[in-house]
C-alpha cells in the first residue's frame, strides 16, 4: 500500500482516478476516510501522521489567515476557485512536504550528536 505522500502525488496525474473529480470537496473526503482507516490499522507513515496534525496550521500561515476553525478546505476554496483549489491543494502540499522533510533531517541531525 502507498503511503498518503505517494498517493497525493497520482493527483497530479489523474486525480479523478483517485478521489473521483478535481473538487477540493471530494479530496477532503477521500483524506477523511484515510484519516478513519488509521485509526483502525494503524501504520508507520510519519508523513501522514504530520498531515493530519499540523497541515491545517501551516495552510492558515501559508494562506495568511488567522487560526480559525475552518479546516483546510474551506481555506483553500476560499483562497481560489472550483478550477484552481486542487492546484493550490498541491502547491501547498509541496511546500509542507518540504517542511515535513527538513524537520525529520533536523531531528535526525540533532539525535546523532
């Protein structure tokens, strides 16, 4: 099985393959169920794990918005629209995949000390 990093990526090939249409509406869906699914089969994806923990926060920062309880769907289909939501959707992902990545160097870097 993929981890939640690998299948964002088939989103930039063919998203209606994976989540059914370009909506944003349908993406967060399908990262809901994900989302249920962990929490009965737990696995080892440090990656989704620091999803579902802090990408709302960074899309807030990101976005200039506020800490609200809006979550990041609604920011980022406000921020843009129906054609341009999954585009920023990924844009931002890749920015906090980078983010995500750097840490774990970080810590890594800080543990071998």
């Amino acid at each position: 099985m993929n981890d939640l990093y690998e299948t964002f990526q088939l989103l930039k090939v063919r998203p209606a393959n994976v989540i059914g249409s370009r909506s944003i509406e349908a993406l967060f869906v399908f990262v809901q169920g994900w989302r249920s699914h962990r929490s009965y089969a737990p696995d080892d994806d440090a990656f989704a794990e620091a999803f579902f923990c802090s990408f709302n926060s960074f899309v807030e920062h990101e976005l200039g918005q506020s800490p609200s309880a809006k979550g990041w769907a609604m920011l980022i289909s406000e921020a843009s629209t129906d054609d341009t939501a999954l585009n920023l959707f990924l844009e931002l992902l890749e920015r906090f995949y980078e983010k995500h990545r750097d840490d774990e160097v970080s810590k890594e870097s800080g543990s071998s000390l």
